[in-house]
C-alpha cells in the first residue's frame, strides 16, 4: 500500500511512493559571450538547455532495507507520475526515461520512511 497526498502516486523503477511536494527545473540556457575586439557592443548567444529535473518529496510505505537495495540497484528507469483532482486521475508524467541523481531518506523507527528522490531526463 502507497501512502497517497491528494492522489499524487510516483512509479519509478517499480516503486510506489505517495508524493507530498514536486518541483521540475531545466530548459536553462547559459549565456555564451562572444565579444570580440572589434565590437562596439557586448555580443552573446543562448547555450544548451540543461536537462530537464524533477525533485520529489515522497513517503513510502515499504520497508527501508528494500528501497534502498531498489534504489541502488538501478540507475534509469521508465517515470510514471499522476495526481489526482476533482474530476478523477490525470498523468502529468507517462512512460519516460529518468535517471537518479540522488535520494535522501529519512524516518522515525516506528513510522513510515520519508525522503527526496532527485530524478534527470535521458
């Protein structure tokens, strides 16, 4: 069973966690100055977007010892991520590849493991 925050469920690499906060980052282009001497003006081009990232806050259900056996044992796999709202479910994130950045867990003896999973597009 997934702990579940206002329907928000995360799939990755056959794993369920409930999601209680979600943040997306990428698409950051650097400025790549092209001046020369000759220029009256300072000249500059877009770079290379960053890779599209996801952070994750989640609570799991499971046990520790297997999530992180799981977490370890694979570095990409296919994203699912849905929510759920008034009307009924919809998925933000559907069958893409993501790779993991790093996770960080945390938790009481008795209660449930909590943690942050950062997750880069292929």
């Amino acid at each position: 069973m997934a702990y579940e925050f206002n329907g928000s469920v995360l799939n990755w690499s056959g794993i369920t966690f409930g999601i209680n906060s979600f943040s997306e980052d990428g698409g950051q282009r650097p400025e790549i100055d092209i001046t020369t001497s000759t220029d009256s003006r300072r000249k500059s081009l877009a770079g290379l977007a960053a890779p599209q990232t996801l952070n994750f806050g989640f609570v799991y259900a499971g046990e520790r010892t297997s999530l992180v056996n799981s977490l370890e044992g694979c570095t990409a796999s296919t994203l699912n991520f849905s929510v759920r709202n008034n009307c009924g479910a919809s998925s933000l994130i559907s069958d893409e590849l993501f790779y993991l950045m790093s996770y960080d867990l945390s938790g009481d003896l008795d209660g449930p493991v909590t943690g942050s999973l950062s997750l880069m597009k292929q």
